[in-house]
C-alpha cells in the first residue's frame, strides 16, 4: 500500500479548516440567530421547530405521540446502527440500501417540514 | 497507553488514499473543528449565560445587544452547531458510499451512529437554553414524549430536562447537560473515534 508522510494530510485538513471557518465568521456576521419569542410576550399560536427537527414535528403532527416521536426514530437509529451487519450478511447493496431508504425517509420528512412551515408563514 | 494513542492519532506516514481531498472531503475533521469552535464559543457564553425560566432568555438578549462582540460570538455558536449537523450527516453518507463501514470498522460505525446521537442532543439542549417561548414549547414536547416510556418515563423527564415551564426550556438541569456531561462524553467519543479509524486501518476502501 502506497503511503505518505502525515505533513500533506495537514494541508489538506489545513485548506478545509480555513474554508469552513471563513463561511461560519461570514455567516455569524451577516445572519443573525433566531432568539424568538420572548417569555412575557403573549403567547404564540404555533411554534415551529428548528430544521433539525422538522421530521420530528411532522411525525407529531399526523401520528400518535409514542409512534411519532419514539418507535419511528428508535427504528431509524437501531436501522443505522445494524448497517454493517446487513451488508455483512445480506450483502452491500442492501445495507446500502437500507441506510438509503431511511435517510431518505429523513429528508422527505424534512423537506415536507419546510414546505408546510414555508406555507404557514405565509398564511 | 499514551504514545499508542497519540501514535495512532498521528502516524508519521499515512496510506495515500487518505489523503485525496475527493475521497473524504475532510467531512470528519470539519465535524471536529466545528466541535472545536462550539467549545470555545460556548465558553465565552457562559461567561453571561444564566439559566433559568426568565433570566435565560434575559440574558441571551444581554448577550446579543449589550455585551462587546456577543451577537458575534453567539452567531458563531450557532453557525457551527448548524454547520456540524450538516457535515456530521454527510460524512455518515460518505461512509456508507465508500462501504467505510465494513469489517474491522462495525464498532467504530457504532461509535459513529452514537456521536449522531450526541450532537443532536446537544443541538436540542442548545435550542432549549435560549429560553424563549418556542423553547419552552419543545420542552414540553419533549418531556410529554419521554413520560410515554412506560415505568422510567417520569423519571427520565426530570433527569434530562427538570421541570421546564411551557414557556422557557432553560433550566440548570439542561444548562448542565449542554455545557458539561453531553460535550464531555462527545469530547471523549470523538477521541476513541478517531484512535479507531486509524487502529482499524486508516482511511481506505478495504
């Protein structure tokens, strides 16, 4: 196996780290972070979740809470976790895919969120 | 122990396929720096950050008008927490494509799975401490959902949120959570992580 030695790795590392520090000062300058709504305003009629979790505010909104927000992504993390021993058993295609199918479900979720969220907004 | 760990950390040499910025777009390292900067950031935030029902979400308005370079330093806080959700899930799908996960690597892709984990809890524990009225919403969203747990459910609530109101999740419970115990854990995971990667062969299709 072809090797070598550590200093070219930490340029790469070096030039990424750079990038992504740029583009958080850029984005810490010029968008601001939500605080919301204060505690002593009356209240809110309807809260939307942050991004991250939209699916789990989607699953809420149309299933029973224990199916929702416990067994839905209970199964989604026990899914990723057996990922290695699906392909090891069954094959890579299907650990491929399993893992697939499930972040897939997560970004549907997701998406389905913004756009629901996108459209109540602009009610 | 020490020169083992730090050795495999650090190899003087490392296998070429390593290094191709296009085989692993550094999404591992991006993580970690992220982590980085939230740990730094989020220790300058402690410095005026008071938990509580109302004086959280008072003193994240300090922090954001009043204090020299606060809004900046919180901007940053959260920037890279969106940012590390981003890159922590893209470099689970980079993983699986390269099939990263196979044998020797099943353990290491646990670790990974429970990094996940980790930091999206701490991204939750972070939404809960600004203390506003949404936060406050997800508390209780939060603690209903762990009381339907049959038999620990009550006692998990109290353990992982104390009793939030529905009007601010900014507790010291969660304060001590977020800022202590889940980025120790996360601190100490990410180290195991990274001996393992290269423990279990480096960075490579096997």
């Amino acid at each position: 196996m072809a090797r070598s030695p550590i200093n070219q790795l930490k340029d790469n590392e070096g030039i990424a780290a750079l990038v992504f520090l740029i583009l958080c000062t850029l984005l810490a300058f010029k968008v601001s972070s939500s605080v919301g709504t204060s505690n002593l305003a009356p209240a809110v009629p309807h809260a939307a979740a942050p991004w991250i979790f939209g699916p789990f505010q989607i699953l809420l909104l149309y299933l029973p809470p224990w199916l929702g927000a416990l067994m839905i992504p209970a199964l989604i993390l026990v899914g990723l976790a057996v990922v290695p021993w699906i392909a090891h058993y069954w094959g890579d295609k299907w650990g491929r895919g399993i893992f697939s199918a499930l972040f897939s479900l997560v970004l549907v979720l997701l998406f389905w969120f913004m756009v629901k969220e996108l459209w109540w907004s602009h009610l | 122990m020490k020169d083992n760990f730090v050795n495999h950390l650090r190899p003087r040499f490392i296998s070429d396929r390593a290094l191709s910025v296009y085989y692993t777009f550094c999404l591992g390292g991006l993580s970690f720096l992220a982590f980085l900067m939230l740990g730094i950031t989020g220790i300058l935030l402690m410095f005026h950050y008071q938990p509580g029902t109302s004086s959280g979400f008072s003193s994240v308005l300090t922090i954001g008008s009043v204090i020299p370079y606060g809004s900046v330093i919180r901007n940053l806080h959260y920037w890279s927490a969106q940012l590390m959700v981003v890159t922590v899930n893209l470099h689970m799908v980079r993983v699986v494509w390269t099939h990263s996960y196979k044998p020797p690597k099943q353990l290491n892709w646990l670790v990974g799975v429970g990094l996940l984990v980790l930091v999206l809890v701490l991204d939750f524990t972070g939404y809960l401490l600004i203390g506003s009225q949404e936060s406050g919403a997800a508390a209780t969203v939060a603690a209903n959902l762990l009381k339907q747990i049959p038999g620990l459910g009550t006692a998990l609530a109290q353990i992982a949120l104390g009793e939030p109101t529905a009007l601010s999740g900014s507790t010291l419970i969660v304060y001590v959570w977020h800022c202590v115990a889940l980025p120790l854990a996360a601190f100490w995971l990410q180290l195991y992580h990274f001996w393992r990667i290269r423990r279990d062969g480096g960075v490579r299709p096997l």
